[in-house]
C-alpha cells in the first residue's frame, strides 16, 4: 500500500472516530436536556400544585371565618333582641305591678281599724310641713339644694308653698298640701323607675359580659 493510500485510511478513520465523538455527545446532550427539562416541569408542576393547594386551604379558611363572624353576628343580634323583648315585658310586669298598688291607694289611706273585729273608722288626718316635702324630695335628687315644689313625675308636688325657698328656714314649719295618698303614690311611681333602671343595668351588664366588654 502506497503511503497516500494509508494517509487517506488515517484521515478517513480519524473521521469517522470525531463524527461518531460529535454524535454521541450531540445524543448526551439532547438526553441531558431532556432530563433537566422533565424535572423541571415536574419541579414547576409541583410548586404549581402546592400554590394551588395553599390558596385553596387560604380561601376555606376564609369562608369559615366569614361563616363564623356571621353566626356570632346573627346569635348576636337574637341575644340584643331577646334582651330588648325581655326589657319590654319587664316594663309591662312593673306598670301592671304600679297600677294595682295605685288601686290600692285609696282603701290604705283612708280608712284603718282599731282591731281586726272591729268596724272600719276614718284615718286622722296626717299632716306634712313643707319642709318634710323638701327633705323628702332632696333625696331622691341627691341633693340639698331642691325646691319643695319637686319634678312631678319623681318627687312630690305641694299644693301650697311652692316658691319656698331651698334649706332651712321659716316657711319650712308651713303645712304642705301632701296626703298619705301623694306619698304612697310617690313611691309607687319612683319605685317602678327604680326597678325598670336596675331591669336595664342588668341586661347591660349581661350584654357587655356575652361580649367580652369591661
């Protein structure tokens, strides 16, 4: 063999050596690529399934907070309506209660008995000095510096003297207008005020309480 003949079966073979070289790593190229692009899609697929799932438990646990703020919203109002019906039914038990005492006034106050078997006589007349009625409708104002001549609807109204003037002096020795019938009518009608205030203090203090206030 000629030495141009085996140049040429060297380069030839070199070649095919260097093609197959660039084939095979051409091959372990696109198989890596391949590779890295599977997991990388499973990666992306993955964060994308948990992305997924963490709104999905984010948007649940929204809902339930919603669900349980409007429960507590709704028992809530049923609780401030029951307390209000309650407080209403209160007030016509006390008016009920008021009325019947009222009822009352007139056979307490003007006729008494010496003894149970004995027949019923006139009561004496009982007599209130305006300074009894300013004292007496001092303390219900909680104060030392009111009229005798009182709010109507809380105190006691004379029917004389009503410019006296407040504190001791000598107009407070005058006789007032005031039966036994004007003071038990007093303390009927403040007695209803008092006991409506104590009903509604209470159902606020239960309120506050249902609602974590102080």
């Amino acid at each position: 063999m000629s030495a141009n003949k085996l140049v040429l079966v060297w380069l030839l073979l070199i070649a095919a050596v260097v093609g197959g070289l660039v084939l095979i790593r051409s091959d372990g190229y696109d198989q890596g690529f391949a590779l890295a692009k599977a997991e990388g899609d499973a990666a992306l697929a993955k964060q994308a399934t948990a992305h997924e799932e963490e709104l999905r438990r984010l948007a649940e646990s929204a809902a339930a907070s919603l669900k349980k703020a409007a429960d507590e919203l709704i028992a809530s109002q049923a609780y401030g309506n029951q307390l209000a019906a309650d407080l209403v039914a209160k007030r016509e038990e006390l008016r009920a209660v008021t009325e019947k005492l009222n009822g009352e006034i007139q056979r307490v106050t003007t006729l008494y008995r010496r003894a149970l078997d004995a027949q019923p006589e006139a009561l004496p007349p009982a007599l209130f000095t305006v300074g009894f009625v300013r004292v007496w409708n001092n303390a219900l104002f909680g104060t030392a510096t009111a009229s005798a001549a009182a709010v109507p609807s809380t105190g006691i109204t004379t029917s004389g003297a009503d410019a006296t003037p407040s504190g001791s002096s000598a107009a407070d020795d005058l006789i007032a207008g005031v039966t036994r019938a004007d003071l038990l009518a007093n303390q009927i009608r403040n007695g209803e005020g008092y006991a409506a205030c104590r009903a509604q203090l209470t159902q606020l203090i239960e309120w506050n309480t249902r609602n974590g206030r102080n």
